[in-house]
C-alpha cells in the first residue's frame, strides 16, 4: 500500500514538474515538496491551505499558487476541499496563466460538475482566452444547473454580442426577458440586435405587450414607437386598449392624446387631456400644454381657463402669464374682420397687460411680444370714438356683441380702462 501512495506522489510530482515549466520557467528549481513540515508523520494540510488562504487575501497570487499545488500534491485535496481547484484557477488568472487557470477549473468540476461558481470561473476564463466553444459549453451547463442564472444569460449575450452571433443572441435575450420582463439593459440589447438584423425595434414592444396585454407599461412602450413611426391608427387603437384597464393613468392619457394630435384630431385630444388634467393638477406643464392644444381645437375659452388654473399655482408666473397672453392673441386674430375693430383692439390690451405681467415676472421673452402690440391696442381716439361714455370696457360687452356681430368674445370678462 505505501508503494502504491509513493508511486502516486511520483505521478503527482511529474503533473507539477509540468506546471511549474507551463507556469514560469525560470521561476525556481523543481524541487519535491515537503508534506509533513513538523515531522510527526503526519501531512500538514491545513497549514498549506492556511498559508494559501493568506496568500490570497494577501494578493500574493504566486505565493497562493505554490502553496495549492503543494497540497494537491500532497493529496490534501477531498470531496469537501475542492474549493482549492477554484482559487488556484483564479490565482493562475490573476498572473495571467489562462490555460493553467483552465486546467485548474476541469479539475475541481471532477468533482463536482454541477458547481455553479465554478462553471462560472471556467466560462469566464474560456471567455478571456477567445475559446468561445468552451464558454459556451459552460455557459449551457450554468443554464441546464439553474434556468434562471440570469448573471449566466448576461455573460452568453456578452459573448454572442462581441462575436457578432446576432441570431444566437436574440434567442438568449428572449430567455433573459422571460426572467426578468423588465430588464432595460436586456431591452436595449434586444433593440441593438433587431437594428443589426434590419428589423423594426417596436416589434420587441409589440411582443412584449402581447404577451400581456394587461401590461401598460408594455402597452405604451408600443404606443408611443408606433407613433414615432407615424402609424398612428395603430396608436390609437392600443391606447383604447388600454384605456379598459385603467382609464386614470397619467402616462395613457397623455400618449393617447399626442396620437390624436398627430392625427390632427385636437378636439379628440382635449378629452383626454383635459381629464389629465384634472388628475395631475399641480403641474404646471401640464395645464399649459392643455391650454396649447385647446387653442389648436379653437377651444379658446378652455385655454384660457386652464391657464388661469396654471397661474392660481402661483408658480412660474412669467410663463404663465405669456401663455395667457398668446391664448388672447390667438383669439383675436381667429375673430378679426376685414379691419381690427374696437373690441379687437380691447382683446389686443389684455394680451398686452398679459405679456407685460410676464415680463415683470422675469420671462424676457415677453417684452418683444409685447411691443409687437403697440400699434394694435385701443388709442385715446378709439375711446373717443366707441368707448365716450365708459370708465372701463370688456370685450363680453353687449356692445362688442353688437359690434363684432357674433358673442366670440363674450366669456371673456376682464374689463380694459379707458385711456380718455
């Protein structure tokens, strides 16, 4: 029996005489490695794997090496210390031996095939030495181990990405998304790889929402690729899909609405914007860009009121109040005549007052549109002419009805001084 164990140690001494040429050649004489330090007839294993544990977390990867091998060969190797396969392979990574650290991993796998860090390393390993079918042989045992080794499916695409194998990838990140559905990282690289293949990126939204179409957020990513590709029917019906599941949500009636307005269908897009309003009250964007599309549908009396919503926010005044001012100016040039008349000119001084009130709170901006104003708000003559026998006028006035011949102006109540 002790011929046979001297005969194994002679066998081990020969693999680690190879080692230690694979390793460094001129690292140090070959010499034969003593087991038994304290001489009492007994191998002092867990003083190499001490030694090799401080070395390790000394950083001292050749010292770590030396160590390890000096245990294997002492057979202090076991079912349940075959981690030392692991750190000698990471060791031998470290000092940029690849094809011993490759060595090192198959040899703790014997073991145990089914160690999942150990797989790792090797892949990892494989991967740095450009030996894509080893890493993927790895890899595919990760997955056959653990299905749902997402940090497994992540180095595959990796490795398919940087080999330009687009098809291969695409059906990795396909098993990524199955894990996790909302992983943006496995989103984007899906949308690379469509790119690469010339097909449409939205047809990734369109596979995720059907495959849960209860999903708005997956509804609307769809939504809104479909209308930067300007397939806005399309749009629309998404979104009134959506709407069955939940009609309040904030992101749903705004896409809904930027569909209807790239459909040139304002009216429709008031709707739901203004119930967005109503929910998202407090943002200032918000009410403004309700007020924007109002004016587009001719809704003027609507604009004018979410603005004024806006500016009892008290916050932004600036804008706010350059919003009323061009809410007011549109109004009035959609109802001038042939000529710009009293009461026109009555809608010209509010707007003015609007822009300045803007100007006073900081938006520069306003001051240009506001001078623009000059030659058409009321003169001195103008009140001398129609406005004689008022201190001050609104263009709701039963007069400015019977001037303009129409109510246009009628909700429009703030009254202008008389400049007499």
């Amino acid at each position: 029996m002790k011929g046979k164990n001297e005969m194994m140690k002679v066998f081990l001494l020969i693999i680690l005489i190879g080692f230690n040429y694979s390793y460094e050649d001129d690292y140090e004489d070959i010499y034969e490695p003593q087991c038994d330090l304290d001489y009492d007839d007994e191998t002092d294993c867990d003083k190499f794997l001490s030694f090799a544990s401080t070395n390790w977390h000394d950083k001292d990867y050749v010292g770590c090496i030396e160590q390890y091998k000096t245990a294997i060969y002492c057979g202090c190797v076991s079912s349940d210390e075959y981690y030392i396969f692991k750190y000698l392979g990471r060791s031998f990574m470290e000092v940029g031996k690849l094809d011993s650290a490759n060595w090192s991993f198959n040899q703790g796998l014997k073991y145990n095939s089914d160690d999942e860090n150990l797989l790792e390393y090797a892949a990892w390993n494989a991967g740095k030495m450009n030996v894509i079918q080893d890493q993927m042989y790895y890899i595919e045992r990760l997955l056959e181990i653990n299905p749902d080794n997402v940090r497994a499916i992540e180095r595959m695409n990796d490795t398919y990405k940087k080999n330009e194998m687009y098809e291969e990838q695409l059906i990795i990140l396909g098993l990524w998304l199955n894990i996790e559905p909302d992983n943006k990282k496995a989103i984007s690289e899906k949308k690379n790889v469509y790119s690469k293949l010339g097909k449409d990126e939205n047809d990734i939204n369109r596979e995720r929402w059907n495959s849960d179409k209860s999903n708005l957020q997956y509804g609307l990513d769809y939504a809104e690729g479909l209308i930067e590709k300007g397939d806005i029917d399309l749009a629309i019906k998404v979104c009134n899909e959506l709407l069955a599941f939940d009609s309040n949500d904030k992101r749903l009636l705004k896409v809904i609405s930027d569909a209807y307005i790239n459909a040139f269908e304002d009216a429709k897009a008031v709707q739901y914007l203004e119930k967005l309003g109503e929910i998202d009250n407090k943002n200032i964007t918000t009410l403004l860009d309700i007020a924007d599309v109002c004016v587009n549908a001719g809704e003027f009396k609507k604009a004018y009121n979410w603005v004024n919503k806006a500016i009892a926010l008290e916050k932004s005044l600036g804008k706010c109040y350059f919003e009323r001012g061009e809410v007011l100016v549109a109004l009035v040039e959609t109802n001038i005549g042939d000529e710009v008349d009293f009461c026109d000119r009555l809608v010209y001084d509010l707007a003015w007052s609007d822009y300045n009130t803007s100007y006073e709170n900081g938006y520069l901006n306003a001051k240009v549109y506001r001078d623009q104003l000059d030659d058409f708000v009321t003169t001195k003559g103008d009140w001398f002419l129609n406005g004689e026998n008022f201190k001050q006028i609104s263009p709701s006035s039963n007069d400015c009805t019977k001037l303009k011949k129409t109510d246009c102006y009628q909700w429009l109540e703030r009254k202008v001084n008389s400049k007499r």
